[in-house]
C-alpha cells in the first residue's frame, strides 16, 4: 500500500470514530448522523469512513459482545466513549469487513494511533491489549449473536456490562 492510501485510512478512521461518537452522543442512528449535520475535525467525509460507521453500526450488538467477551468483564460503557468506538472500528476492519481484508496487524497499530490522538493517557495500552486478544482468537469471541442485516431488530437489547474487581485494565477510568 502506498503511503498515499496509508493517510487516507487513517484519516478514514479518525472520520468514523468521529461519526460513531457523535450517533452515540445523539442517541440517534448513524444514517441520521450522516444525513444531518454532522461535525468533521477534517472534512469531507472519506467514502473508507462511511463505509467504517455505517459497517460497525449494522454490527453494534456482535461487536460489543465481542468486546465484553474480551474486556474481562469491563463494562463497555465505563470505557471512554472515544475508546470504545475506536474498539468497534478496529473489530469490524479485523473480523467483519470480508471485501477488503486489513492485517490485524496493521488495524490495531492504526487503532493505536489513533487511540493516541482522541483519548486518555491509557488508551493506546488499553486499545492494544484488546485488540490483541481479539487478534489472538480463531474466530470473532461471542459469535453467537447475529449480524443485524441477518437477526431480527431487537434495538432495545441491553448490553450485559458486569464490572469485576480484579481487572488488569483497572487503570483505564
């Protein structure tokens, strides 16, 4: 890949993360967010972004079982919200954008970076130690939930967020 391209991707996902940020801030669905006015740090929306946000959102409920699954029981929304969108991104490039595969290698130290730019002190260590767990799994961890284009619409489904007292990523508050 070129460096070209390398940009673009960076620049993509920076884009989503700030699309997913601003539906979950809204409480409103990412195609809403993207037919309104929705706010860019760098404009105009890349087609790699689009295509990251509306991606991650069809596969909301998969991708955050995955996380829980391997946060050791963190609760998703005790993450920042910047790292945890990031999460989502970087677990739809790695295990559910089939058309255009991306090294894990490569979405995680790209998640990295941008972790660097848009979160806490912690987050870069944080976004790495979950994605490498990712990574390490054969298959994407609590595959048993359903795409969405493929499950029923079960928009009000609670996330089961079980906080333990013993975690490793204690220090990510």
């Amino acid at each position: 890949m070129s460096l070209k391209v390398e940009r673009g991707r960076t620049l993509a996902r920076s884009q989503a993360l700030q699309i997913l940020f601003q539906a979950e801030a809204l409480d409103k669905p990412v195609d809403q967010v993207l037919d309104g006015d929705f706010l860019l740090s760098k404009g105009p929306l890349n087609e790699y972004a689009e295509k990251l946000a509306r991606g991650c959102y069809a596969n909301l409920d998969r991708i955050d079982n995955a996380l829980h699954e391997v946060s050791d029981n963190w609760s998703l929304y005790r993450m920042p919200s910047a790292d945890r969108n990031l999460l989502r991104i970087a677990v739809y490039e790695m295990r559910l954008q089939t058309d255009d595969p991306i090294d894990d290698a490569v979405v995680i130290n790209e998640a990295v970076e941008v972790a660097k730019a848009y979160g806490t002190d912690e987050s870069a260590r944080f976004v790495n130690g979950v994605l490498g767990r990712i990574a390490r799994a054969d298959e994407l961890p609590g595959h048993d939930v359903e795409p969405e284009d493929e499950a029923e619409d079960d928009s009000d489904a609670d996330v089961d967020v079980t906080d333990a007292d013993d975690q490793d990523d204690e220090s990510h508050e």
